[in-house]
C-alpha cells in the first residue's frame, strides 16, 4: 500500500482508495474522496488508523506504529520542527537594545504653571491681572435677532403640562 503513496505529487496519478480497492482515484481528488468514503464506510474506517504525519495514509491499526517509524513523511515534519525550533532559539538571542528616551514633559507641572482660565462655553471671564486687557469682560456674542435665540432659562411650568385645553388640541391636532 504504500507504494501508491510515493509519488503523490504527479496530481493525475491513479490512487486506490483504502476503503474501496474497486476505486481508483486521481491523486489531486484524493483528500476529498477519503473524507465521502470514510462516511460510506465506517465497518472499514474503525479498521484503519490515520498517519498523525499524512492523513493520506490510511493504515490498519495493527500497523500504525511500524507506519509511524518508517513513513516518509515524518522526515519532512520533523524537519519543519527542527527549522523552527532554531528561528525561536535565533529570535530569544536577538533582544532588543531600545530604550525610551528621557520624558521632557511634566503634565502636572504645566498644569499648575498655568495662567489662563479654562474655557467654559457661556460663561464670563474676568481676568485678576492689572493689564489694560484685564478689564474687557468675554462675553459670548451672537448675531441673531431676540426671537431666534435661545430663551436662557426655561420656565418653571410648561404650559401644555399645566393647561388642559392646550392637552386637547394637541391630541386632536395629532390625530387629524
């Protein structure tokens, strides 16, 4: 059996299947066809053991550990961890040298040399300084006409809370 298994990279090549010998299947279908047969055939895939190295290689279970020690492909794969056994050793020797350069700031420092208020929207700011431009008051200014603006307070009633007739109207107002 396991000279079907040799040259399994030509993807044209006839492979018999493990689980049908009446079934001959190209090598690129293989995997795929392995998975509907296994379905198709449970009596036989409890019989067989799968190669931990090449789920291609299907194996009776009496077999699997004499498989194990001479498969072909547990070269490849211990290659492949020896590879990156030596990339990690290489990555560990190779520390970074960075260091964080020196900090210049002081956040809380800036926070109390500060001289300026904080801006606050709406609010008016005297300035306790004896400059000619400590006695102009910031006021926030807008170009709009009384009507349009904002009412600064609202009132401590609402109208349509407090008035009954207005309730009605505009309950029917809604329903119209």
């Amino acid at each position: 059996m396991e000279e079907t298994y040799t040259d399994s990279l030509d993807p044209e090549k006839l492979l018999q299947c493990p689980y049908d010998k009446n079934h001959q299947i190209r090598a690129c279908r293989f995997p795929y066809h392995l998975i509907k047969c296994r379905k198709n055939h449970p009596d036989v895939a409890s019989k067989l053991a799968t190669c931990p190295f090449n789920a291609r290689h299907q194996v009776p279970r009496a077999e699997i550990s004499h498989h194990i020690s001479s498969c072909d492909d547990r070269s490849c794969i211990e290659q492949d961890v020896v590879n990156q056994t030596r990339s990690l050793r290489q990555e560990t020797l190779a520390e970074s040298t960075w260091q964080c350069p020196p900090c210049d700031e002081d956040w809380d420092k800036d926070l109390w040399e500060q001289t300026s208020t904080p801006f606050v929207w709406g609010t008016t700011h005297y300035s306790d300084n004896n400059s000619p431009a400590s006695n102009i008051v910031t006021e926030h200014k807008n170009n709009l006409a009384s009507g349009m603006r904002v009412p600064k307070s609202l009132p401590y009633v609402l109208p349509w809370k407090n008035n009954s007739d207005s309730l009605d109207f505009s309950l029917c107002y809604c329903l119209s």
